[in-house]
C-alpha cells in the first residue's frame, strides 16, 4: 500500500510573528466594520482610532505586530483597522485566526485578502477550506497561488489533479520540488513514477526522507526496496510506525514477515484493523490470515475474522467458515 500526501493547512508564507496570538474578537460580521469594537468599549475604539488616524494599512499592521504580546487586544483592534485599510496580511492573519472558529466568516476574510492583493497564501489556504464543498474553485485558487510561486500550492495542486492529468501532476511536483517544497513533493514525484522509472523513484524517496519525512516515505521506499534489501525494508516499515503510522506499515510489514513471524505479522494486523481501524483499507486476505491464526487456538474469534473476509467477497473464507 502507497501514500500520497498533501500539504496541511498550517500558516504559509506571509509572515505574522505573535500576531495571530491576537483575537480579532470583534471584526463584524457584516460590512461595513467601522468601529467594530464598539459594544465592546467605545472608548478605547475611538483612543485608538485618535491616535493612530491617517496611518497605512501597512503601518497599522507593523503597530499591531509590535503590540502583539504585550496587549493582545490592542493588537487585535489595530488588526481589524490594517485590514479595513486595504493591508492584504493582516486580512489574511485574521482569516487563519478564525479558520477554525469562525469558517464562513475566516472565509471572506481571505476572499478580501486576496482582492487586497495576496495571490501567495489567501489563495492556498481558502482552496483547502473549500476543496470538499466547491472543488472547481479550490484548483482555480491554487492556480492562482502556484503563479506567485507558491509551493505548497504547487503540490497540493499536483495532488488533486493526478488522476486525470500525471504528466501536469509530475509537472507541478517538480516545479514545487524545484521551489523548496522538500518535505513531501519528493515522496508524491516518487509515487506517480515508480513504474517508469524506479530508480529515481528510489532516489526520491530516499531524498524525501533526508528532507524530514519519517511517515510517508519510509513505507513506501520499503515497498520497492523489500525483495532486494529485507532488513532495510523491515527497518524503514518500522520508522514509518514509530512515526505514527497505523494503517499503511503496520500492514505493508505484516504481510512481508507473515511467514518467517507470524505471531508479530498478527499483531501488526490486529493493531491496524481493530485498533485503529481503516475500513477502506481493509482486504479479505488479512482477515483471512487472522482467522487461520485463530482457527485451532480461538475458533470463535476466527469465525469472526472469516465473517468480515466473507463481507469483503471472500469464497476460500466461506468454505473455512463452513468447516471450522
């Protein structure tokens, strides 16, 4: 079994120390937003307002950056005032903010950050919070981000278009290679090419490995690796599970060492399918070998595992099950 990975949503490229520390409680929910501070205390609004009149968005934004730690809330106001000022990063900072929050709203937020001008990180981050609910748009966006050279963008897009464009998706893993996405572009490059090229595959894999990916490439360099190196193989699986792996390696090595070591075989797959279960994963061998395991030692339990074989369109199960 082979992974692919996207990038998640963690901050990318417009950089706002301490700044996102800052609540932006009380952006309103609808435009306009003058004074959206104040139910909360007018007065400290209009102070700011005072003091800080005929200042840039751009100024606004380093003021709010300045504050951030010492006065959270003044930072928050100062956010909400760069941001209505036309200043695309503190737009951006308060959409990230109330991503989790606040979506709809975290939503406009990077909309009016990308109409301020932010084609890098807006683009990005609103594509993977629509990419469920609007899928079309989602690419558009990370189109977008990729001609601002965006990376992460570069291999999400490549992500999402692989099964009906490889050659645009090898393209896009490339060019984010290329661009300093090194932590999983390699592993995806790696995927779409080891049938026709193996031996960059390997290297590939091996590169997303020495770039810090201890999850995705481990398991599946083991994958290509197994019938010619056994014990870098087993190593590698085993990486890829102290990583925190529960599906893909504690499977993949389950079935490499099912006969030299069963019982671990065993309890590789019982973790993996009971434990942390995966359904879509799942194959009616498995559960096959686990009742065959159990037959003589815990036939009850091997009636079970025979019946979920069965369920997955097992015959061979059917007939053990008839004579258990």
């Amino acid at each position: 079994m082979s992974q692919f990975h996207e990038n998640n949503s963690d901050i990318q490229g417009i950089q706002d120390e301490g700044v996102q520390s800052a609540q932006p409680a009380a952006i309103a929910e609808e435009a306009p937003r003058e004074n959206a501070f104040a139910d909360a205390d007018a007065d400290a609004g209009a102070r700011l307002a005072q003091e800080y009149a005929g200042k840039t968005g751009e100024e606004l934004f380093a003021a709010a950056k300045e504050c951030a730690e010492t006065d959270p809330e003044k930072s928050a106001r100062l956010l909400d005032m760069a941001s209505q000022a036309g200043n695309a990063e503190a737009s951006y900072v308060i959409a990230n903010f109330l991503q989790d929050d606040n979506p709809e709203l975290s939503q406009r937020m990077y909309e009016e950050a990308i109409a301020q001008g932010d084609d890098y990180a807006a683009p990005y981050e609103l594509a993977l919070m629509v990419r469920e609910s609007d899928p079309v748009r989602a690419k558009e966006l990370l189109g977008r981000a990729v001609e601002a050279g965006n990376p992460e963008a570069m291999n999400t897009l490549g992500f999402l278009v692989q099964g009906e464009d490889r050659e645009a998706a090898k393209a896009l893993f490339e060019r984010a290679i290329e661009a300093g996405e090194e932590l999983y572009a390699y592993n995806n490059l790696a995927l779409l090419l080891e049938n026709d090229d193996l031996d960059r595959a390997v290297s590939l894999f091996e590169q997303a490995i020495e770039h810090g990916d201890t999850y995705y490439a481990p398991n599946n360099l083991a994958r290509l690796i197994q019938d010619k190196n056994r014990a870098r193989a087993i190593k590698l699986y085993e990486q890829a599970i102290e990583a925190g792996d529960v599906d893909y390696a504690p499977r993949n090595l389950a079935q490499f060492i099912a006969e030299e070591d069963p019982d671990r075989a065993v309890r590789l797959l019982a973790q993996a399918l009971d434990e942390n279960h995966t359904p879509e994963l799942d194959t009616p061998e498995e559960f096959e070998f686990l009742a065959d395991y159990y037959r003589e030692s815990d036939p009850a339990l091997a009636k079970e595992y025979y019946q979920r074989a069965i369920d997955l369109g097992s015959e061979t199960a059917a007939e053990s099950l008839a004579s258990l």
